[in-house]
C-alpha cells in the first residue's frame, strides 16, 4: 500500500560447520608413552647417579697416594659379552612378538636366563676378587669397584623384574600383546648394555 514502508529482507547467516578434530597421519610422531617418559627418567636419574660417581672417583684418586691398582677379574669381559648377548635376544623377541606372539617368548626366557648368568658372573668376579685379598675396605679403588659394580647390579634385577612382568603379561593368550611396555622394558635392558660398556671402561682405565 502507498505510504507504508516495506521493512528490508533479513539475511540467514549460513549455518557454521562444526570444529572437526585433527586427525593425525601415520607419518606423524607418536607422542611418549607414560612408560617410556617414566623409563627415560629413570635413565637420567641413573647417568647423574654414576656421573657424580665416576667424578668423585676421579678426585680421589688424584687427591691421596693410597690408590692401588689392580688387575680386572677377565670374567668380567665374558660378562660383557653375556650381556650384549641378552641385548640382542632381546630385540629380537621384541620384533618377533609383533608376527608371532607365541614365538616372540622364547627370546624374552633366554634374555632372562642370560641376564642372570650376568648377575651370577659378576657374584663370581667379585669372590675372585675377595680370594686375591681384595675387598671393599682394602682400598679406595676396590670400594668404588664394588660400588660400581653392586649398583649396576641392582639396576639389571630391577631390568630383570620388568622383564618378568612382561613376560606374565605375554602369557595372556587372549588379551593383547602388550607392546608399550615391552618397548620400555627393552629401552632400559639396552640401557644397562650401553651403562656397564661405559662402567668397563671407566674401571679398566681407572682402577
């Protein structure tokens, strides 16, 4: 009608889309399991430990004329052998277990077994030591000999300790294989390797 005014057509915004999540391609990193952040600590925790170690047996022996050298038990080379061994048994359970579960255990008992026959060595190193007069009291160099040795000793039964709960977790034929923890278990086995490699070669030199 004359003198009415027409009000102006209101426009629709058009409807938003909702927030889509990113999904993250195969080609992306994986962030870190709880596990391997708790082991990779646990890692730095141990390399300060020895470094503090390895630096006051440095001081001591350049601070007092009462260092006494002495020869290395040669069992503690086989030793080092044994343990790389286990490291390589190891691994290769780890990628066995992926194709074949059932498989993948035999390499997880035999890194068992060869992880306490390291232990067992080093036991018999130690009396070796103990039948040549040499104890933890008799010289600064023995004390951080037996130091060294007993701490990674410990550590490789706490490798140990996981192992066994890996292993009992493999058993279970109808849950799934339990990767994330068989991958922070074989990141520190390959960790105490590459520690007493370091250790070897501190008290061959050293001591």
């Amino acid at each position: 009608m004359p003198g009415i005014a027409t009000p102006p057509a209101q426009t629709v915004p058009p409807p938003v889309a909702p927030p889509t999540a990113t999904l993250r391609t195969t080609t992306d990193p994986s962030p870190l399991e709880p596990a391997q952040t708790g082991v990779w600590l646990a890692i730095g925790t141990i390399c300060m430990s020895f470094a503090a170690l390895t630096s006051a047996m440095v001081v001591r022996q350049g601070a007092a004329q009462d260092w006494r050298h002495f020869p290395l038990p040669h069992l503690l080379y086989v030793n080092t052998a044994v343990l790389l061994a286990s490291s390589g048994t190891l691994e290769w359970s780890r990628r066995r277990i992926t194709v074949a579960r059932l498989a993948g255990l035999s390499g997880v008992y035999l890194t068992l077994a060869l992880g306490l026959l390291f232990v067992t060595g080093q036991v018999i190193a130690w009396r070796q030591l103990a039948a040549q007069g040499l104890f933890l009291a008799t010289a600064p160099s023995s004390a951080f000999f037996y130091v060294f040795t007993a701490l990674h000793g410990l550590h490789v039964l706490g490798g140990l300790a996981a192992l066994l709960y890996v292993l009992r977790r493999l058993r279970r034929i109808g849950g799934p294989a339990p990767g994330v923890a068989l991958r922070a278990a074989a990141l520190y086995w390959h960790f105490m390797g590459a520690l007493w490699l370091y250790l070897l070669v501190i008290l061959a030199t050293r001591v």
